[in-house]
C-alpha cells in the first residue's frame, strides 16, 4: 500500500508529555482539516501505522476510534479506515453585534440565562456564580464513583430515587424538624419536574392553583400548559396575605397552593410562625393542599418555620433540592410527602421518566454524606452576608429601594419607581441581564419591581452598567 501523508509524516514525541493517542489525532485531525488528506482516502491499517511510527496497534485502534468519533475517519467493516467527507461551514450574513430588543416574558429572561457567555453579566441570575460553588467537592464525588465497581453505574435508577441518597434526605429533613422516611420521599430532575408531577397527578384541567404574588416564574407557563387557572395571592413580607386568600379560596377553590417558606424567590423574605398557623387553618377549612417549594432554604442561617414540620405532611407536600446551593447542572431534586402520595408520584415519575439520574444522585449522596455539603454553605452563607450590605448601599445610591430589606439569601427585590421592563431592554444592550418584575407576576402586569441578584453585583463594572440602564 502507498503511503500516505498520515502515515509517514508525523512527528511524534515520546518525550514531549503530551499523550501519543492525543498527538496521533491531533496531527491526523490536522492534516485532513488542511486538505493534505483528501475524503475518500484509506488510511493505513492498524499494523501499517503503528509500524512506521514505532507505536503500538493499541494507540492506533484508540486514535483511529476518537477520529472516527469526532467526524474525521469512516470505519468500514472488513475494509478499514477513510477519511470522511466533512461538510463546509455554510456562510450566514454576519449577526447584528446586539439583538434588538425583544418582547420580555418568561421565556426571553430564560433564553438569555442560557445564552450568556463566560464573561456576560447577570444581575437577574437566580443561581450563585460559579466560583462560589465548590467544584472541588463535585469532581471528588465523581472521582470517587469512578472507582465503585461500574455494574451499579450503568442501569436504570429506582424509579423512587437512590435509596441511600433518601436515606441520607432523612437526616436532612429532620434537622428542620421534618420526619419523612425513605418510602416518603421521591427523588425528581429538580423542583421543576417535581412541582410537574405534582400538578399532573393532583389537579384536573380546569383546576385553580394559587401561587405567591410575585413568585418563580416557569411555574406560570408550566401549569397553563396543563390547562390550569394561576391565581395570585400578595406576598407581604411576613409571607401571604391571608385575608386575600381566604378570599380567593373561597371563590375559586383551589386544588393547590404553591408557597415559598424559607427565601422566598424574589423577595428573599420567610415565612413568620403567625402566617404559617394561619395558612394551614385555610387549607384546612377549603380543602386545598399546599406545596411548599424549599429551594433557596439551605442559604437561610436556621430557625426559619416549615410548614411541613408544622402540619406533619398530611396536607402539606414538601419540595427541595441541590441546584441553587451545590451546581446547577445536578439536577437533583425531591418530594417528601405521605407515603400513599409518595407512592402514586413515583409511579407517575416512573411512568414519564422510567427513573433520574442515578449517577447525579449518588454523587449528591456522597456531598452529603461525607460533610462536605456543610461547609459548603457555611461558607457560602459567609460569603453573601459578607455581599450583601456593599450591594445593598451601591443599589441605594441608584435609587433603588429594598421593598423588603432581605436578612439573608441571594436575592433583593428592588423598587425602581418605572417599568422595569424598559430598564431590562437598556440593560440588554450591555449584556446585562436583569430580571423585570413584570416576570414575576402571574399575571406578567408591568412592575416597578425587579430581582437582583447580590453574588452578582460585586463588581465595579457591573454596577457602572447597572446605572447606565437606570439613566434612560
């Protein structure tokens, strides 16, 4: 056979430390981006190269492999390697340098999250940056669950979640005073998918739910599309305003009420032992039952009131997870309610889903187990009550108005005195993302109100382009 350029042309260095595996791909990889290897031409066979580049056929088989995975070699049973045909870039009119400005709802802030680039701010972020998190912690769970025996690794989950990783949410839930076994608790691709099944399996098209006024906005599209009714009640400081649920309980009567205890998103405000007494009579005297969503409670310093340790989890459904607090990208999340219910959620997760991710679960399990997760929020705690009073003063000085004033937690709900969302579409210019009160509104009504995030207004150039938006 001829040679080919691949095959005697390589400059191969056992002495550069660079992997032989990775230099064979890269210069293979290279030479066919250049043209110098044409589509359609056979490499050497495994023998032929390792023997003219003094390497052994188990380095060829592994780069032959990764250049096939990575689209340059064709692998031809009985035949042998060629180079494949790679498509040209199509050519596209160069985009605008900024897009112009947009319709803001729900899904315009969610687009532009999931666009930002490295270097992008995000004021109107509702996760902590990323340098704040403990990736250490993370890639050592990994690690150590690369050395577990794989057997366990690569089947299916249990539909109602990694029994150790419940066990361990156990012992967690009783630190708040909550007693939910095992077999109470089921595990979901975060408080998304759980508040999903829990409106698939509790309400009926033409059902009301009730939610916090303002609150977490992917919950308002989430239930509409199931065809149910989204109602607001006013969050005061201290939590609901009970007299307008009352009201609207009576006149709508609702199957569910979704409330955020501890931090609530966006205020940052918790729920007073007064409210919570209150809110569990209501429930009780129309019926509903409540979902209380705990996301955000981990970066509460303790002592805050759950509603399910109150009501022992006979009306209330508890919700939490580890997004916010341990990496976004585990999405880990659970349910802890009777076990009748717990039961007929896991079914219906087992029936959508099959199962989570076993493997993010059990590495969510070893953060817990091993303590690492406590110091983690320690010092995340420590590091926003450290932020927190400097944004607090730089937003002050901007004219924006705490409304309440937050004691702890990520975020601060500000009163601008405008529309917030003009002071958004300014911002976007900038690659600011800001997240506009109108958001937050089940409604999406206009609002002088918006969410910041204060992990993420620690720096000076943020702040400069936060008060050009609010010059306008």
């Amino acid at each position: 056979m001829t040679n080919t350029p691949a095959a005697s042309g390589l400059n191969l260095s056992r002495e550069s430390g660079e992997p032989l595996a990775d230099q064979i791909v890269r210069g293979v990889a290279g030479r066919i981006e250049e043209r110098l290897l044409r589509p359609g031409a056979r490499m050497p066979s495994i023998r032929q190269f390792a023997q003219a580049h003094g390497v052994s056929p188990f380095t060829v088989v592994a780069s032959y492999d990764r250049l096939v995975a990575q689209g340059y070699l064709d692998s031809r049973r009985g035949a042998g390697f060629f180079v494949r045909e790679r498509p040209q870039p199509a050519r596209h009119a160069a985009a605008p340098a900024r897009e112009p400005a947009a319709t803001l709802d729900i899904a315009w802030l969610v687009r532009n999250l999931f666009r930002q680039a490295p270097l992008q701010l995000s004021p109107g972020a509702g996760v902590l940056p990323a340098d704040w998190l403990d990736g250490a912690a993370v890639a050592k769970a990994l690690a150590g669950l690369s050395r577990q025996n794989s057997a366990g690794l690569l089947g299916y989950g249990a539909p109602q979640g990694f029994l150790p990783l419940r066990q361990q949410l156990q012992h967690k839930l009783l630190e708040v005073e909550i007693e939910a076994p095992p077999e109470h608790i089921v595990t979901t691709l975060g408080v998304t998918q759980a508040l999903d099944l829990v409106a698939r399996e509790f309400c009926r098209p033409g059902d009301t739910v009730l939610v916090d006024d303002p609150a977490w906005f992917l919950m308002f599209g989430s239930f509409a599309a199931l065809g149910l009714t989204v109602v607001g009640v006013w969050r005061l400081a201290d939590g609901p305003d009970l007299e307008q649920l009352a009201e609207l309980a009576a006149r709508h009567r609702p199957s569910l009420f979704i409330v955020n205890s501890v931090l609530h998103n966006p205020t940052s405000s918790s729920l007073s032992a007064a409210k919570a007494y209150g809110l569990l009579r209501l429930a009780e005297q129309f019926d509903f039952t409540v979902v209380e969503d705990d996301i955000y409670a981990d970066l509460h310093p303790g002592g805050a009131t759950r509603l399910a340790a109150l009501d022992g989890l006979k009306r209330v459904i508890y919700l939490g997870g580890f997004s916010k607090s341990m990496a976004p990208n585990l999405r880990v999340g659970f349910i802890a309610t009777s076990h009748e219910r717990a039961q007929r959620l896991a079914d219906r997760k087992m029936l959508s889903t099959l199962s989570t991710s076993d493997l993010g679960e059990r590495v969510v399990y070893k953060i817990l187990s091993e303590g690492l997760y406590r110091k983690h929020l320690d010092r995340v705690r420590a590091r926003l009550d450290a932020a927190r009073p400097k944004a607090l003063r730089q937003l002050e000085s901007l004219g924006l108005r705490p409304d309440p004033a937050p004691g702890s937690g990520m975020f601060v709900w500000v009163d601008a005195g405008r529309d917030t969302n003009a002071i958004a579409a300014r911002a976007m210019r900038d690659e600011l993302l800001l997240a506009p009160g109108s958001l937050f509104s089940p409604q999406q009504l206009a609002s002088t109100h918006m969410r910041l995030n204060v992990a993420a207004l620690q720096d000076a150039g943020t702040i400069r382009l936060l008060a050009r938006a609010l010059a306008v």
